[in-house]
C-alpha cells in the first residue's frame, strides 16, 4: 500500500502515539457503522513531514495532536490542518495523545455541557477512566462537590487522589441511594454518565429536582427508547446526549479548550495518568483490556 500524501489543507504527520478509545471499539463492533475496509482511530499526536498545499500556521518539524487524524492506527498518516494544534515545547507526545480526545471531553462537559458552578454536586460515574480522572480534576478546578463511581478500591483511590469528594462502590452498592445519602437527601445537580444502559434509569434517580444527566458514552450498551415523560415524573429533569465535535465545531473553540488543558498541565493543575501502553501490532489487546474495564487513566498505541 502507497504512503498517504498531504492534500489541500492537509498535514502530513509521523506518529509517535495514538490514543485508544471506546468510540473504535463500537465501531468495530457496529454500533457506529463505517464503510469497511477502515484504519481504526482518529486521536494521535505526532511530527509533520509534509504540509499541503493552502496550508499556514504549520511546517515540517512541528509536533501536532489532533483528534481528527484520518485512520491513527498507523505509522503516517494526514489531519487536517484546521483540527490539528501545535504541542508547546514542554509537554511531550505521548502527554499529548493521552490528555487529547479526553481532555477535550472532560472540557466541554464540564464547562459547557453541564457548566458546573461552585458548590455545585456533581456524580461522576467510571471515575478512574480516561474522562472520569480530568473529569473529577476539573470539576474541583470549578469549585464542585463530586461524587464517583468505580468497582474496585484501587480505581476509587485513583478518583479521590484526582478530586473525589466521596466514592461509591457501583458493583454492591445502590448508587442513587447513596447519591442522596452523601447529598442528605438533595441529590446532584448532574450526572455525567459514559455507562449507558446499565446505569441510565439510577442516574436520573439520583438527580435534584431540575438536575441533568449528560449521557456521553454507553459503554454498557446504548440506552432502550424511554417515555419523555419519566423527566417530569423526577423532576423536571433534563437530558442531553453530547458529542465532542458539536463543542469543538469552530476552530477557535478548539484552540480556547487546548489552551486551558496545555496551561493545566504545565501548571501542575490537571495530571495525566497513562495507564497503559501497548506496540500497535497489539492494538486487539488493547481493545480487550479497555473493553473489560481492566484499565485506569488513558490507553495508548505506540508504532
């Protein structure tokens, strides 16, 4: 097969790591359907070797991220230019690819999505993931009060070391019924829930009156249809169902959110966990370790 070439408004990059995530598992299995066959992957940070024609702002040399490379699962491959930004001297690849696609996540949810205030109540299910540890990093940045989920001590250890205010054991607890004990009965102003299915009716339980479940993943399976009326009956609730290009649609808005991330991080404000790395030959490996809810933090591909 022919090298990939840098079109119009495109570059051209070598990759140095690629960021795995639940998206490239529904898409392999068929939740989101793709034209096959397809190079998996779309988060990757890496070096330009070519720009395109019409191209400004970049040039050979520069270490770029984005989360719109075309097929990362790969040793080369093109972005375009207008969904790549340049990776400041101090923060290395391999941080970039990891805070990346996740860190965009945990940015727009929790500063647009649900714009969480001080003193807000906030649970946080899959804690100790990718999202769920800058999720519970920013949420304290904003002032919030935050609840997690997580099934083991190890993984809960993690959450609280990034923010959590108190954890819940999902797999022997009644996560609703203690959201509202933690809350003395109030509950949460949000639920951000990348579970789905299996945690989708307990999330609206443990809402406020007015509260809103962001329902941003389904890694337990997409949610069964349900009567819109349910959101009157607990409270007048509200439901949204984001995805991350819709907050990162313009340019400028990518370029704000990477700018607080790239300044967290030098900061010492925001911490990237990487827990673990796999040679890209082994990416089906890495696709079961994240599939079994066997890793923490972020999962990474390296050629």
């Amino acid at each position: 097969m022919a090298d990939p070439t840098a079109g119009p408004g495109e570059l051209l990059i070598d990759i140095d790591a690629i960021g795995v995530n639940f998206i490239e598992i529904y898409q392999r299995e068929g939740q989101y359907p793709l034209a096959r066959p397809f190079t998996p992957g779309s988060e990757a940070a890496g070096r330009v070797r070519a720009v395109g024609p019409g191209v400004s702002g970049f040039r050979t040399g520069d270490r770029i991220v984005s989360q719109s490379v075309k097929g990362a699962y790969a040793e080369l491959a093109v972005v375009p230019a207008e969904r790549a930004v340049r990776i400041p001297d101090a923060i290395d690849s391999k941080l970039a690819a990891a805070v990346w696609l996740q860190g965009l996540t945990a940015h727009y949810l929790s500063h647009s999505a649900f714009p969480l205030a001080r003193g807000d109540r906030a649970l946080v299910h899959a804690a100790a993931g990718g999202v769920g540890l800058l999720l519970c990093q920013m949420a304290k940045l904003r002032g919030a009060f935050v609840i997690g989920t997580a099934s083991t001590e190890e993984k809960r250890e993690l959450a609280r070391a990034a923010g959590a205010d108190d954890m819940i054991d999902y797999t022997t607890r009644d996560f609703a019924a203690e959201a509202r004990r933690i809350t003395g009965g109030a509950g949460v102003q949000v639920v951000y829930d990348s579970v789905g299915r299996t945690t989708f009716d307990r999330s609206l339980d443990s809402l406020a009156m007015r509260g809103m479940l962001v329902l941003f993943g389904q890694s337990s399976g997409p949610v069964p249809p349900f009567d819109p009326q349910i959101l009157n009956r607990k409270g007048s609730l509200f439901l949204t169902r984001p995805t991350l290009n819709h907050y990162v649609a313009t340019r400028e808005e990518l370029v704000s959110r990477a700018a607080d991330l790239f300044r967290w991080i030098e900061s010492g404000e925001l911490a990237i966990r990487i827990g673990a790395e796999f040679p890209l030959d082994r990416a089906a490996d890495a696709h079961r370790a994240l599939a079994g809810r066997q890793t923490t933090g972020k999962v990474l591909l390296v050629p």
